[in-house]
C-alpha cells in the first residue's frame, strides 16, 4: 500500500466556548461564553488536556508523520513524498531501488540502519528524489540549509517550488535534492523529551465528529457540513494562507509560544496573511478542497506543530457539541 504526500484562499467575530469533556458519552460538550474572547490561559480550556511543547524535528520518522492521507499510486508526481507499507520479502536495498534513490536517502528518511530489520506492515517514508527530508527552524534560511547539507540552493527552491527569494517558514518541510547528513551517522530525532506548557490550552477549532485519528501531520480530521464556521484555536499571527495539494484552502498561524496550528480544507477563507487574531476567532468555513476524495467529505484538517495535538487522546467518534 503506497500513501503519497504532494509538496504542490479567501480573504464577525463568534461566539467561543467552554469544552467540557464527558468521558462517558465520548463527547466534547461546549458552552457559549460570549461574542468576545481575549486568549489567555483562563478562557476556553480543554479540561486536563495540557500541549507538550518540543523543538522542531530536522529529520521526521514515519511515527512522527503518522498515517498519510492516502493518494491513488497512479497520480504519483515527481516531487511527492509517499509512505510505503512493507510487504513480506521488502528489503531495504530492494525498496530503495524500486524507488529510484540511495539506500542512505531511504535510511536517513526514516531514522534506520542498514542493519535494521523490516518487518511485514511496517511504514516507510520515500523521498521523491535521493536527499535529506528537513523541517524548517526558526532562524534558518535556504542559504545555510544548503550549506548544512551540502547541497545546492537553487536545485532546493525550484525543486520545494519555493519564491525566487526562497522564502521559507518554520516547520516547512523541504526536500533537499542530492543532501547529505553533516555527520557520517543517522542522528537522534528531537522532540523525545517534551516539557509542558502549564498555562497554553487551545480551544477546539470547531464542531463536529473525529473521523480520523493523529495522521499526516500530527493532525485530527473533524467532519461536518461544508460551511461550518471554523475558529482561531489560540491567539496569533497568520504565517500562511494558501491552496496546495493536499490541503486545498488552508491557513497556518503561529502562536506566541511557538506552536504552530494548521486548518486545512476550508471552503472559504476570511482572514489575510500577516494577520493578528484572537482566540475564538472566525478564520473561514469547513470544505472540501484538496485531498477530501471519498469518504471524508467536508471536514477541517486541524494539525498542531510543535506540540501534542490536544485532541489526539479522543478516539475516532467523538462528537464535538455545541451547548
């Protein structure tokens, strides 16, 4: 089974709520506490449900990416990055030529050896091209990646189709064609050890049912009609507004304590780039732009960077009411 992520709107003030987790139904119940809400860490809390904040991985395993939003083989593009499922017989060096790229891009990718073992059902992450996978820190640019990397920058920005500047974002994740590690071995992926945030509680972006659980990236799909309003889950800055596979409309705010969240396809987007907004904030409306094809239907792709997603405790089925 091949999964594939592919590398390739718009521009009020609600209602925000109390989430009040009922364990017994398996429902999040909410309470409408008025048109206007500062953040802060006194309003709108998921109940015992803290984030964990950790530095940004460089190198990202397939736990980390979690289940990827599957995408038919045959619509594979020159600069997707797929997730391949082992099948009985795989070996590495076997899977590496299938695909076309260095054993080392396949071990880097996913933090192995070349004395590990696979086993039947294991998932694998497989770059499009022989390179290093690697999420943007803050403070770099595609100078000093290249540079890290010993690769070329221009190859970097046509090929992650980047802005002639190579403007780039934190936790972007880049292809780095022809990359090489800067040392001779696999390092270790950060974000193992997680501190907590005591004071930093999200409210949930909007109401609905969990249909999928954590996946690509470390993200929570909650399904419900196309047009459901969808809301700012904490205060902070638009970071990005944009259209790609397989987000389709999607925004990306980063918050003051460097957690970064993520709405993905939104049928209609009322906010700008470069924004302020508060907590409990109208962003826009849930969609079904992008990779929504089949089941899923309209629903808000809601994924946290840099933190545990908060609502990745809650078992798929988990209805999110509103009182």
């Amino acid at each position: 089974m091949v999964s594939i992520i592919s590398y390739n709107y718009l521009t009020s003030s609600p209602s925000a709520y109390f989430a009040e987790i009922s364990a017994s139904e398996n429902k999040l119940n909410f309470i409408n506490i008025g048109p206007t809400v500062q953040p802060g860490p006194d309003l709108v809390l998921i109940k015992d449900a803290s984030l964990k904040f950790f530095a940004s991985p460089v190198f990202i395993s397939p736990q980390v990416l979690g289940t990827i939003m599957v995408r038919p083989e045959e619509e594979k593009e020159e600069r997707d990055i797929i997730q391949y499922t082992v099948k009985e017989g795989d070996s590495l060096f076997n899977i590496a030529k299938k695909f076309g790229i260095t054993l080392e891009t396949l071990l880097w990718a996913n933090d192995l050896q070349k004395s590990s073992i696979l086993k039947s059902g294991q998932k694998l992450v497989i770059l499009p091209v022989s390179g290093i996978m690697h999420m943007v820190k803050a403070g770099e640019n595609i100078n000093q990646i290249a540079k890290t990397y010993r690769a070329e920058e221009k190859e970097i920005i046509d090929f992650n189709e980047l802005s002639k500047e190579g403007e780039i974002f934190v936790e972007d994740i880049l292809v780095i064609p022809g990359g090489k590690l800067p040392s001779p071995t696999p390092p270790v992926i950060a974000g193992t050890s997680e501190t907590a945030l005591p004071n930093s509680y999200f409210i949930i972006p909007c109401q609905g049912k969990i249909t999928q659980g954590i996946h690509f990236y470390n993200a929570i799909d909650i399904a419900n009609q196309c047009g459901t309003p969808v809301f700012a889950t904490a205060g902070g800055k638009i970071q990005v507004i944009d259209n790609k596979w397989p987000y389709g409309g999607y925004i990306r705010i980063l918050h003051p304590n460097g957690v970064v969240t993520l709405y993905g396809h939104l049928s209609k987007i009322i906010v700008s780039t470069g924004q302020n907004i508060s907590q409990g904030q109208v962003l826009g409306y849930i969609g079904n732009t992008g990779r929504t094809i089949g089941a899923t239907g309209c629903h808000l792709h809601f994924e946290t960077r840099g933190a545990v997603n908060p609502l990745a405790k809650y078992s798929v089925g988990t209805v999110l009411n509103f009182k």
